[in-house]
C-alpha cells in the first residue's frame, strides 16, 4: 500500500464520520513529515459555518499543532476535489501537494470547474496528485446523496427539510 492510500484511507474514515452525523461526506488529513498532524472532515451544518469543509478544519487543526499558519512542506489529502475557497486556502497555507480522490464535476476547482491553483499570478504553486482511491470516495458521495434524495431532500433547496432524518 502506497503512503497516498495509507492516508488516503484516513481521510475516507473522517468523510465516513461526516455521513454518519448527516454532513457531506469528506473528509481530509494533513501531513507533515510523514505524521498526520491536522484531521477534519464536513461540519459546515453542525457547527454553523459555511467555512467548515473538511480542507478548512484538517488546514486550522494542523497550523495550531505546528504553531504555525503557514505549512510549508504539508500534504492535504482530501477524499473529493476542494472547491474555490478550499483551492485557496492550500495557497495561502502553502501546501506543498494536494492529495484529492474523486474529481467534483460540480464545485471541484483545481481540475473539473476551474483550476484554481494553476494561476500564474499566485505566490505559491501546489503540486497535485488526483485519483487516489476515488471509487471509494465516489461510492462514498453516490451513497450518501441517495439516501438523501430517499428521504426527501431536493438538489437546489435550501437546509434540510421536515422530511429529512438528517437534521
């Protein structure tokens, strides 16, 4: 097994745990040294912040391990691709590399939507590496939105309605 499955694996745990408390399930570990020192994974509706991506919560975890907001030499792994603001957020924190499973043809903007990180204006280049175990954090995706759309709940709404176990 391949350090990038090895924690890759780590990150689709932390996605799982977002599922089981009714968030989107992703889910993201950063690496420093070969140790995991930042775990996050979805908590945008449980915590009430529109910023907790699971990129975002694994980024300020590791920076107050490391004391440091800049994490020069990390690895963001993350089970689906990171939207605008989560692309951003590995720039301003200089990433090293992202580590990403399933592409999002929806929101991804490192290589589906738009990509981010290659601006050539940006201070900071990212190196990125995508694929990595993405059946898994599909069937991760693909499951949790079906059991969703079975309760009820309707692409586009706002919140989570009556009819909905999740809220």
């Amino acid at each position: 097994m391949s350090s990038h499955d090895l924690f890759m694996h780590e990150a689709l745990s932390l996605a799982k745990r977002a599922a089981a408390s009714g968030e989107v399930p992703v889910g993201a570990v950063v690496v420093l040294n070969g140790e995991i020192v930042g775990r996050g994974h979805n908590q945008p509706i449980s915590s009430v912040d529109p910023t907790a991506h699971a990129e975002i919560v694994a980024l300020r975890d590791a920076a107050q391990r490391v004391g440091n907001y800049r994490l020069t030499g990390a690895t963001l792994y993350v089970t689906v691709e990171p939207c605008v603001m989560c692309a951003g957020a590995c720039v301003h924190a200089r990433i090293e590399e992202l580590v990403f499973g399933a592409a999002d043809d929806k929101a991804g903007a490192v290589v589906s939507r738009a990509q981010i990180l290659d601006v050539p204006a940006w201070n900071h280049r990212v190196r990125v590496t995508g694929g990595v175990l993405a059946a898994e954090a599909r069937e991760l995706m693909q499951a949790f939105f079906q059991t969703r759309r079975g309760e009820g709940y309707r692409s586009g709404r706002t919140g989570l309605d009556s009819k909905s176990s999740w809220g």
